[in-house]
C-alpha cells in the first residue's frame, strides 16, 4: 500500500511532549500549552482501509499528523489512476479524526514534501523494506536524518493491502460515469497519455492488464481506442462507413463489459450534424469519454491511402458547425469532441492545417489529432510546435502510424500528450492466424501450429471467472 507512511519531526531542538493520550513523549506539553511535534505520512486514500486507519492513528501518538496525500499525478507513475479525484480523497481524509492538516504530494517520492515540511518524524508500514518503495526507502532514511528527524516503521496490517483492494475493485468492474470522466483526468496527470486499440473483448482484456515496470515507473496502456478501420476489418468490410454505429456500439459493449478504461471512439467523419448529436449522445450514456471525427467529407477514403484516392475535406464553417452543435448535445461536461485535422493527407500545407486546428478550436473542440501518411515525421513536428505557441493547455494527439520511429519522449517534446497506437493488435493478430492455418493445412494435424498459440490455460486464465 502506497500511503501507510508517516513522518515525524520537529521545527527546533529535542522536545518533550504529551501525545493524544496524555502519555510523555518528549519534552513537549499537551497540545495547547506548545506545539506538538510534526508526524508525516503519505497516503493515496483512495481507499480508507483498517490498515491506514492504523498508520494514521499510530502517528497521532507521536505529535500532529500531517497527511502528504498523493495527487492523481504523483500515483500514475506507479499505479492506476485513482477512483475518486484529489478533492475527494482530500475531503475523506480530512475527515478522518487523527488527521490534523492535508497537503498535496505531487510527486511518487517523499523527499520533496520532507524537506518543503520538515517533519519530526515519518511513519510507515514495514512493507516498503521490499518491491518499488524499497529505494524510496533508502532516501527517506537518508533525508531524514539529515533534517535532524526519525523515521518509524510499524508492522504492516495483515491481510489488508491497499493495491490489492484496488485489483479487487478492478475485476469488478467500474460505471459509465468513472469511465467517462477517466480521461480528462490522466491527460491533465500525465505528460503522455498512451492509447491501445481494441477491437473485441480479448484485446481489450490484454490491454486492460499488460504492464511493465521500468526505471522511470510503471508503464501500461491507459486507454482504448475503438477504431474504424479494424471494425470494420475484423468484420470482413471495408473501412469506408459502412458499418454503422449501432453494429459498432454492440461490439464495443463487449469491451466495455470486461475492461474498466477510458475509451476513445473513432467516429470517422460524423456524419451530418443531426447524426452526429445522437452519436454524441450515445457514447456519452454508455461512458466513452470522447469522439475522434475528421474534417472529410463524402465517402470515406482511408487516410493512409494519402493523395492516391480523392480526399476532400470539410469547409470550415461546416465542420465548425459540426463541432458546436455535437458539444450542446452532450450532457456532461467531461465528454471531449476531439477534431481529426486531414490536411496533411489531403496534400494540403501545416499552414492550413494549423489555420484549421486554430478554428476548430475556437468552435468549441476539446482537442486536435493532426494526421499524416508521411514516415519523415517533419511535418506533424512543425505542426505541433506551432500549434502550442498558441494553445498551450488544449489536447494534442498523434496517431504515429507511419512516423513509428519517434519515441513518445519525443513526440511529447513536440506538444503531443495522447498517442494513440491505433491498428497494431488487430495487424499483429492476422500474421499470427494465417500461420496457424497455414501450419495446419500444411501438416494435417496441428501439432505444429502449437508455437503461434497460446494454450487453453493461459486462455482461460486470462479471462475473469474461466478458470
């Protein structure tokens, strides 16, 4: 559990002083003849458990407890972001009898609150002695004692661990409205907000789960992208608008049933704009947080295909309208309608483009998607740089398809902070199914089919309540 932490430390030279309970501790007197020493402990609090409720009471033993709580940013280095928001694990904490004063912590480490507070002391459970927080663990001794402080560790409540609550939590499942507002919330915590397409249940599930543990924190997919082209490909069709919404949002049901992140939904143009407030509508109701549509009109080319097939796009005004009349339709405030730029593809110049994004937003567009066929990249980096010497604050998402060789790092330097993989598990599925087929066909049984497959077990374990 990231949280059962406290620190304890004082303001001065060695003091005595009476505790909550009137035992001595110190050289301190009770609270109201002088000031109690300073316990520090830092808690997300998304979820208040015996075993918080323990550190925090254990604490107040030692002085005034000063709560470092985790805000949404400091925790999605490491865990997944936190159910409720920073306000309202401050408005439950706060409440918490033992707690004197609730701070932010902005980052995963302590040590910039230990030494901004300089506490007597900092609690913490046993359990940081191993796994992520054990090198943390090493700096806040370190810390600590050069502020003149003491660290506590108590024993870790048993049986009650913060991080397992939350997969708990996870596997039963979330609501539309947690869904819905999810990403706003990672886009405003973190500098890249990295999203998988999904095209059925099972994809989903591997990008609900996959994850790993790097020097600089944890790294895992943070939503989903329901793409046209691999629905329309996975059913054999294709990527022209010919699969309509309704045939789209039953496939996307499933998804939805057995994952719990945001969802971003490629609406393709739009369509006209009394269509496109009934599609707003209904992704809002079923918890997408937000619609992807491009500045095309007529039947749909797919982008990729560049200048070799006829791409025309949208006039402004009319797609500005587009915009205007799909946000008064939405009933929520955190539902984004995100503008889909096709100039590039188009074969038209970054100055359109740009004179295009600069419009759309001013019509009311949460966020831009600049697009591009080009591999140099050189084009969506101009783009980008220009585009946030005007908006600084206002979403920018990259699709980086064909310009695959430029990190997220790298493309975050540039502006972007949602990169979108938006085809790579249903293309990495089919090379996988036709040597399936092919070994089979081949050998007249199957055996040799077994190294592109994964086994029955892993399959059934893989999926909530098959094993």
């Amino acid at each position: 559990m990231r949280g059962e932490t406290g620190v304890c430390r004082g303001n001065g030279g060695p003091q005595t002083f009476i505790n909550k309970r009137g035992a001595e501790g110190g050289s301190a007197a009770p609270r109201g003849k002088q000031t109690l020493k300073t316990v520090y402990v830092g808690i997300t609090g998304d979820i208040i458990h015996p075993g918080i409720v323990n550190i925090i009471h254990q604490a107040s033993l030692y002085g005034e407890v000063l709560v470092g709580l985790l805000t949404d940013t400091a925790i999605v280095r490491y865990k997944r972001l936190p159910y409720l928001s920073y306000e309202q694990r401050r408005q439950v904490v706060e409440s918490l009898r033992d707690v004197s004063r609730v701070v932010p912590q902005e980052e995963w480490s302590y040590i910039p609150n230990l030494r901004r507070h300089r506490p007597d002391f900092i609690i913490h459970g046993d359990d940081w002695k191993t796994g992520i927080l054990a090198r943390e663990r090493e700096d806040v001794y370190k810390v600590m004692a050069e502020l003149g402080g003491r660290v506590i560790e108590i024993p870790y409540t048993p049986g009650l661990n913060s991080t397992a609550f939350s997969e708990s939590v996870t596997s039963i499942g979330t609501t539309p409205d947690l869904r819905l507002k999810a990403l706003r919330r990672l886009i405003d915590a973190k500098p890249v907000t990295r999203i998988m397409e999904a095209h059925s249940g099972l994809s989903g599930l591997i990008i609900e789960h996959m994850e790993l543990l790097k020097e600089d924190g944890v790294h895992r997919f943070d939503g989903m992208w329901s793409s046209s082209l691999t629905d329309s490909a996975s059913k054999g069709k294709p990527d022209i608008e010919a699969v309509d919404i309704t045939t789209r949002l039953q496939d996307l049901t499933q998804i939805l049933e057995c994952t719990t992140k945001p969802i971003i939904y490629d609406g393709d143009t739009g369509g006209i704009p009394e269509h496109f407030v009934f599609t707003v509508r209904t992704l809002e109701r079923n918890g997408i947080s937000a619609v992807i549509i491009e500045d095309k009109t007529g039947l749909k080319k797919n982008s990729l295909f560049g200048a070799e097939v006829e791409q025309r796009l949208a006039p402004v005004e009319e797609f500005q309208a587009k915009i205007q009349a799909g946000k008064k339709a939405q009933v929520t405030g955190e539902f984004m309608i995100i503008a889909r730029l096709e100039s590039l593809i188009a074969g038209g110049s970054v100055d359109e483009a740009l004179a295009r994004a600069l419009a759309y937003v001013e019509a009311g567009a949460d966020g831009v998607m600049i697009h591009s066929k080009e591999t140099s990249g050189g084009d969506i980096e101009d783009f980008c740089r220009r585009f946030r010497r005007v908006y600084a604050g206002i979403p920018l998402v990259l699709v980086p398809t064909t310009y695959n060789r430029f990190t997220e790092k790298e493309l975050a330097a540039w502006g972007a902070n949602v990169i979108i993989y938006a085809n790579h598990m249903l293309r990495s599925s089919y090379p996988a199914m036709v040597k399936t087929a092919q070994a089979i066909l081949e050998h007249e049984r199957s055996l040799e089919a077994d190294q592109f497959c994964m086994s029955i077990r892993d399959i059934l374990e893989l999926i909530p309540g098959g094993k």
